[in-house]
C-alpha cells in the first residue's frame, strides 16, 4: 500500500478530474494504517514491525516526494521542499534505528541513542523550511515582528506546557543531565515548530497555497503527536504500533503528497474580488489578534500554577516576562507603524484632494438613491454652478429628459454585471448648466463611471465643442460645402431609404437630373466668383421648390439632382412629374444678379421613376441619360427617360471604344475637297480631311467621330491625336504632291485650343514641314472653333510664329458671333471663310443675302480673300460670285476625293463651276 500511494504521488502530474484517485488511496492507507494500530495489529512482533518499519517507510516516502519535487520542478520554493525532505529523511532513518533495537535485536531502546539524535533533527529542517515559505517582510520592522510573534506564540506554549508537564520532567530525581536535556529538547523543538506552523499560517504566500497548507497541516499532525508522546500520561505507557503511530504516519503520508497537490487541482477556482477581499480581511484581523491570544495562553499557565497552590516556577516566571516584554516591544512598532501609516494615509488624502478639486474634471458621487453627496469644485468653471449647490440634488433632475432613460439602463446594466467584468463604464449625455435663469442651457458631458460603496463615481468632462465639430464633420461629408445642399453620398442614402422604406412599392418615386445650360459661358466671362454665386442661388431656388419630404441635391459642378417621393394620389405620375419638373425648369430660368449683373441660364431636366427592382444607382443612371437626352434634343426641356437610352449610351461607348484604336489599325483616311476660284472654275487650293471607315464598312465623318469621342470621355485625348495624325498626313501627301508638280496649297483645319497647346508649339509644324520637304507657303492653317477660354495674346503669338515661317492663316467661321469679329481685329489672317450658316437658304433670305454681303465688303475693304463653304448649288454660287465672293468649296464643285481622284483633277487644275459669273467678279486669289 505505501508503495501504491508513493507511486501514485510520483508519477507526472494528472489532470484536474484525476486528481480523486490519490486522495482516495492516501485516505485508505492512513485509515487502514489506523485500523491495523487501534485493534493491535493481531500480534505483538507485527505491531512492533509496523510501528516502527511502518513509519519509516511513511517518512522516507515523504522524503523522496519531497527531494524529486525540488529537483524537477524549478520554483522559489525549491529549497523549502529540500528542507522537508531532509527533516523526513531524518524522521524516517530515526525510526529505522528504533526498529532495529526493537524487532531485529530484540532489546529496549538505549537512552540516549542515535535514534534520538535522528529525531533532534527532525525539527531545525522543517523550521528553516517553513521560513522559506513565509511572505518575507520587506522592512526591519517586519522582520523584528515576525520574531516577537514567534516568540510570543512559543513563549506561551511553553509557558503553559511547563506548567502542565515539562517541569514534572525537568525535577526527575537520579536523571543525569544529559538525559534530562534530551527530554526536554523534544517539546521545546516541537513548541518551536508550533509556533512557527502558526506564524506561517497567517504570513503564508499566496502562491501554490494548496501545497502550503497541506504541508503545514502534516507538520501540525507531527506536532500534536509528539506533543502527545511527551505527556507524562502516554509516555510510560506508550508501545511502537500503537494507535498514536497513526497520526505520525498520516503525518508523513501528508507531506508525501503536498508538493504535488497544487499541480494535480489545477488551476484555482475563481472567486470574485469581493470575496476575496473579506477573506484578506478575516485573515488580517485574526492575525492582527493572534499575539493577543499567546499572551492569553500565557497568563493561563500563569493562574494555572497560581490556583494549584503550586510555587511559581523560574522557568515560568522567565518566559512569561520576556512574552510580556515582547508584547510592549510589538505593540511599540506596531503603534510607531501606525503613526506612520496615519502619516502617510493624510499625506497621500492632501495629494488627492489637491488633484480632485485642481482637476479640471467634475468629480461627482452619487448614493444608491441617485442624490449627489460629494461635487468637485472643478463645477464651477464646468456647470456654472457651485457645488455646494449641487449637493443634494438628484442626478436624474440634471439629465437632459431625451438622455435619461438610456443613461439609466447604462447605469443599470452596469450594476447588474459582475465586478471583475466591468470595472467601469463610460456615459455620454446632456448635463444641465447654469442656474435656470436664462433658461435651460445644456452642455454635452461624456462620464466615466465607477462603484463606489454602493454608490457611483463620476468623472465628467464638458466635450460640447468636440460633440460640435463631430457633427460639423459629419454634416461636411454628407452636404455640398458651397450650396449647403445633400452631396452624391447623402442623396444616394436618401435613395435607398426611399427604395426600402414603406413606400417601396410606390411607383411614383422619381429623381431628376438637373444640368444648369450656359453656365459654363458665365464662369467663362463674368468669373468663378460669379459662378459660384449662381449656383448658390439655384440651390437656394431649387431647394424652395421641392417639398419638405422631398431632397434637393448639388451633385458637382453644375448638375443638381432632386428626389421626389411619391405621394400615392391617383393622379398618373406622369402628369404629377411633369409639372414638378416644369415649375423647376421655371423658376431656374429666371434671371440671376450676380456680380453686378444679371444673367440667365436655362436647366435641362432627366426624369427617372423607380420602378420595381432598380437600384440606387441605376435610377440614378436613367435620370442622368434622360438628361443628356434634354441637352441633345435642344437644352432647356424635360426628358422621360425610355429604356432604349441605355441601349443607345452602350452603342455610342462601344463606338468610342473603337474609336481607341482605328487609328492604329489603319482605319483612318485623308481625303481632299477643291478650293475653287468661282470666276475660272481654277483649283485654288485643297481642304483636307479626314474619314474613318470603321471595319464594319461604315464611314464616318469628323463631325460623327469626334461626338463620339466626346460621348465616350475620350475628347480631349483623341482629338489630339487626330489633329496629329491628320495635319502630319496633310503635310506629306502635300509634299509627295510637290515633288510632281503640283503646288496646290493644301488647307488644314486646327482648332484654337489646339493651336495655343504646348503638345504643338510653331517648332513642330516645322519640324514637319522640314521632315517632308514642304515649302511653308503651300501650307494654310484654318483657324476653327474658337473657344472663349483661349486667350487671344497667346494665340496671336503662335500665329505671327507661323505667320515667320511662312504659313499662311485662314479664319473659319466668320460671321458667327462675336469671337470671329474679335479675332478678326487681333490675328494675322490672311483668309476669311464664311460660316456654313450664312451660305444655307441664302437663295430664299433677302435679310441673309445683305447681311453676307456686307461680311464680304468687309473682308475686301481689308483686302482679304474670301471662301464660301457649303456651296451645294448654282444660284448660291451666282449670289456669292456677285457680292464679290472669291473662293467657294461644297459639292457644288466636288465633293471631298481620295488621292488618285485628286490627282486627276489637279492634271486639269480646272472644275466646271454651275453658273458662269460675270468678268470681274474674280481677283487673284492669295494661295497662288
């Protein structure tokens, strides 16, 4: 059995359901070990076997436990277990001693004798051990304390043991001194090892506590056990295998299993704070009484002596002055101890009400019945209010109503948690400042809060300003920063909740895209700063004109867009639509004043209704296309969007899409229109341009493949590269031209922003013209599209650049607007063409024919050539020749023709004009 439960223990550490099994073995072998001693063993030689070999075999297991337990487990408390291993050894090998007199020998132990040298040093190990394990004292006073309270404690068991049978042993007459000193070395040892199991147990160290308190209980049951052998009353009756054995071989079992005890429960279970917090206290008080009690004990053995009309013993009188000196000494520290502790505890108050009331935190407390009982002065700088005039008042009073019911199921919610959960909580409410005289004035107050005996702390901070800009942050990423009015992500929200809500199936829900016509020209002329003023009052406008359920929304730039909900009237959405969008249109229409003049522009309306199953985004995206269809149809109007839109966008992306790459495949081709002298019919020049016949055999025209361009986002890019592409083309078929012979100048078109871009400086165009080996006089720049944002000083530089290198400028449009007039005064043109324009229904308008006449005489009296484009028949070309026209170019002469075509033509260097005119009505024309 002792092998079983020696292996048990030994064996690697199990888990925490396991842990039973050793429990359950070492409580059968002390029992069984019990019940062998009380009935005898059965015969005197097995009892004496046991009494003796038994026990020896508990301690030296106890011992191996403990010596395995130091060597395999690397812990501060290593030496300890050392100690109670070698204190075991000794018990052990003391008992083997024992046993060898009395079963192998046959003959009474000799007094004194090595067995009990061996049990002498059972005590020292295991108080050094115990010591060990003690929570060390950090200070000397702790250490002088923890001396006086081990020998008030000794001192008054020995006090009372004396009196009660120590001095009985110490007077035995015919005794020598050795003898005597032997007896007397055991209890003192054991009073020792007493004193210091009931020190440790109130000074013991939190960690392993298990282990620790089972080892202490094991020494106590060696303790009590010895105490017992001592007594004069056992001593003499005493025999090895008695019922007594049994307490010191559980008291060996015990300590076999303590080191292991602690790794086989695994982890503590978990208390709460609050119960671990009244035991720290019982433990404290009972330890702060226990010097109390040894002096207790002594005056006990004191009256005991005294009421026995006994003399006082020295022995007795001695200890229990030195218990009494030690008591006055402790109480001395302990009340020098306790003048400091008061010291410091006021010192450390001052420091924290000196941060509570210079804190610029509110610091309240509340009692469980929800009235302040303490408020920080910090109050009233925070609150406007005093705190003592906060004191007593009922928190719930002070909470913004809209707060207070979720402020209190915080509160509640954190009370109901358990303590090591939730620390704290944080709150964050409107507070009530000031005193009520202007009225209520409410600050934004964000708390932390904690217990506090029942109670709750607060630690509050005013965080109005910062509630502010959070909200000024949150409004500026949902709203327009100019208009004021919802942003793309707001009215998109906005949306979707119309979408999801409980209108969902209202079909009369619409948005409108609202594209403001003409604003471009206005930020063009007047400024930005005028621009931006327009648009603020047309969101002023459109916001006034929606319902109050309704969103208006700028969406960049000068598009706005508003959500309309539908209402469920019976009348068709339609006509309710309609009529939003018609009074929008109006009331945008209106003339604007701004900087110190009034303007106009006109909206072009898209409508999109939603439909069952759009998203967001697609109603969005249909509105956007009826829009642009507005803005195509004519500007100004209000569009329906129609499903076949989208396919419509899809067929022009896809268009714009190989537009990318007709250039690179070779889809492109050059094509030349004769310049004619409408008197001789002599080819005077050619006009380049370009065709793309797409690999679907379609032919377009540059009018159709740059609105392409334009409808797939691509504008910018891919005229430019057209624009390089033809006039490079242009110069080299001229050059080739050149080379056989015919000097026809050819005419290219370039717009005026075009011509002011970096990308072609005057350097390029003669760069090319060197490359081919043109001369710069056969080339002619046609001036077109002039846009208002180019600046006519930089236009005019590059044009007097290429004016230098010998090019010659012809102005395209003239007669259409102001801007051709304007550059008319500024450029070097050596050309005018006339504007398609005023060449249509000149047959039909006698208003049209003076107005052109007039342009004529102008462009003659600046001794300028003229150019009619569009001449599609022979009354224009009579009219035109008679004003004094000199140059025509339209199908009336030729249509555009490839290069063998143009060749041809250019051998004869004469096309039949329609109508002969009369001699005189041509000059010579610039080009040759």
């Amino acid at each position: 059995m002792v092998s079983a439960i020696v292996g048990a223990v030994l064996r690697p550490p199990l888990q925490r359901g396991n842990g039973l099994l050793p429990q359950l073995l070492l409580a059968v072998l002390c029992g069984g070990y019990a019940t062998g001693a009380a009935l005898g063993w059965g015969s005197r030689e097995l009892a004496l076997f046991m009494g003796d070999f038994g026990l020896s075999a508990a301690a030296f297991a106890a011992a191996a436990s403990s010596l395995r337990y130091a060597y395999t487990r690397r812990s501060r408390f290593r030496p300890a277990w050392l100690m109670f291993g070698a204190s075991s050894f000794m018990a052990g090998l003391g008992n083997a001693v024992w046993g060898w007199y009395e079963v192998v020998l046959d003959q009474p132990v000799p007094s004194p004798s090595v067995a009990d040298f061996c049990f002498l040093l059972f005590a020292p190990p295991a108080v050094v051990g115990l010591l060990i394990l003690a929570k060390r004292p950090v200070t000397r006073a702790g250490w002088v304390c923890l001396a006086l309270d081990t020998w008030l404690i000794g001192g008054s068991l020995l006090t009372i043991s004396w009196s009660l049978a120590l001095a009985q042993t110490a007077d035995v007459d015919g005794e020598s001194v050795p003898v005597v000193a032997l007896n007397l070395a055991y209890p003192l040892l054991d009073i020792a090892l007493v004193s210091m199991v009931l020190v440790l147990h109130f000074r013991r160290t939190a960690a392993n506590r298990s282990a620790i308190n089972t080892a202490i209980a094991a020494l106590a049951l060696t303790v009590l056990c010895d105490a017992l052998f001592t007594s004069p009353l056992l001593q003499q009756s005493y025999r090895s295998g008695q019922i007594l054995d049994a307490g010191w071989f559980a008291g060996s079992m015990l300590l076999a299993y303590a080191p292991w005890v602690g790794r086989r429960e695994g982890p503590a279970p978990v208390v709460s704070e609050e119960v671990a917090q009244n035991r720290r206290q019982r433990a404290s008080q009972i330890a702060a009484l226990a010097p109390y009690l040894a002096a207790g004990v002594c005056t006990l053995g004191i009256l005991y002596n005294v009421l026995d009309g006994r003399r006082l013993d020295r022995v007795v009188l001695i200890t229990a002055c030195t218990v009494v000196l030690a008591l006055v000494v402790r109480q001395a520290i302990m009340l020098l101890d306790n003048i400091s502790l008061t010291q410091e505890l006021a010192q450390k108050e001052n420091h924290f009400r000196s941060l509570v009331q210079g804190s610029s935190d509110v610091i309240m407390i509340a009692a469980p019945t929800g009235v302040l009982r303490y408020v920080s002065p910090a109050a009233a700088g925070v609150y406007g209010r005093r705190a003592e005039e906060l004191v007593g008042s009922e928190l719930a009073s002070l909470i913004h109503p809209e707060d207070l019911g979720r402020v209190l199921h915080e509160v509640r919610r954190f009370l109901a948690m358990p303590r090591d959960h939730a620390q704290s909580t944080r709150i964050e409410c409107r507070f009530r400042a000031g005193d009520g005289r202007d009225g209520d004035h409410w600050l934004n107050v964000e708390s932390t809060v904690n217990r506090h005996h029942g109670g709750l702390i607060f630690n509050s901070r005013d965080v109005t300003e910062r509630v502010r800009l959070q909200a000024q942050l949150q409004h500026a990423a949902s709203h327009d920063t100019l208009t004021q009015l919802p942003n793309r992500a707001l009215f998109t929200e906005r949306i979707r909740q119309a979408l999801g809500g409980r209108r969902a199936s209202d079909q009369g829900t619409a948005v409108l895209f609202i594209d403001l016509d003409g604003f471009k020209s206005v930020n063009d002329t007047i400024g930005h700063a005028a621009g931006d003023e327009l648009l603020i009052q047309a969101a002023r406008r459109l916001n006034e004109s929606v319902r109050s359920g309704d969103t208006a929304s700028r969406l960049g730039g000068d598009e706005f867009a508003a959500l309309i909900i539908g209402d469920g009237s019976r009348t068709p959405r339609e006509v309710r639509i309609f009529e939003i969008a018609d009074r929008l249109r109006e009331r945008l229409s209106e003339p604007y004043a701004v900087g110190g003049v009034e303007v106009r522009v006109t909206p072009s309306i898209g409508v999109a209704f939603a439909d069952p199953g759009v998203t967001p985004a697609e109603l969005m995206r249909n509105a956007d296309l009826a829009m642009y269809r507005a803005k195509q149809a004519g500007k100004a109007r209000v569009e329906l969007y129609a499903p076949q839109l989208q396919a419509e966008v899809v067929r022009r992306v896809q268009l714009a899409d190989r537009l990318g790459s007709a250039l690179n495949d070779g889809q492109f081709s050059l094509l030349h229109q004769p310049v004619v002298e409408l008197g001789s019919g002599r080819v005077a020049a050619v006009a380049a341009h370009a065709r793309w016949r797409s690999a679907q055999g379609i032919v377009h025209t540059p009018a159709e493949f740059l609105r392409m361009a334009e409808q797939g986002g691509q504008a910018d890019g891919r005229t430019s590269e057209l624009g390089r592409w033809l006039l490079e083309e242009a110069i080299h078929r001229a050059a080739e031209r050149h080379r056989d012979g015919h000097t026809v100048p050819v005419i290219v078109r370039v717009p005026a922003m075009r011509l002011v871009d970096r990308g072609l400086p005057p350097q390029t165009i003669a760069a090319l013209l060197a490359r081919y080996g043109l001369p710069s006089g056969v080339l002619c720049i046609e001036l077109c599209d002039h846009d208002p944002r180019v600046g006519l000083d930089e236009l005019e530089r590059r044009l007097v650049a290429l004016r230098h290198l010998g090019v010659r400028i012809s102005l395209d449009g003239f007669g259409n607007g102001n801007a051709a007039i304007a550059a008319l005064r500024r450029l070097p043109v050596d050309t005018l063409k006339l504007d398609r324009s005023l060449v249509e229904g000149l047959p039909e308008s006698e208003r049209l024919r003076k107005i052109t006449a007039g342009l004529l005489r102008i462009a003659g009296d600046l001794g300028m050539d003229s150019v009619a484009d569009g001449i599609d028949g022979p009354e224009e070309v009579g009219l035109l020749s008679a004003m004094g026209c000199t140059h025509g170019q339209g199908l009336a002469f030729a249509e555009p023709l490839d290069e063998p075509r143009l060749r041809r033509t250019l051998v004869s260097g004469i096309v039949p004009v329609p109508q002969e005119v009369p001699d005189g009505g041509a000059s010579a024309i610039a080009f040759t």
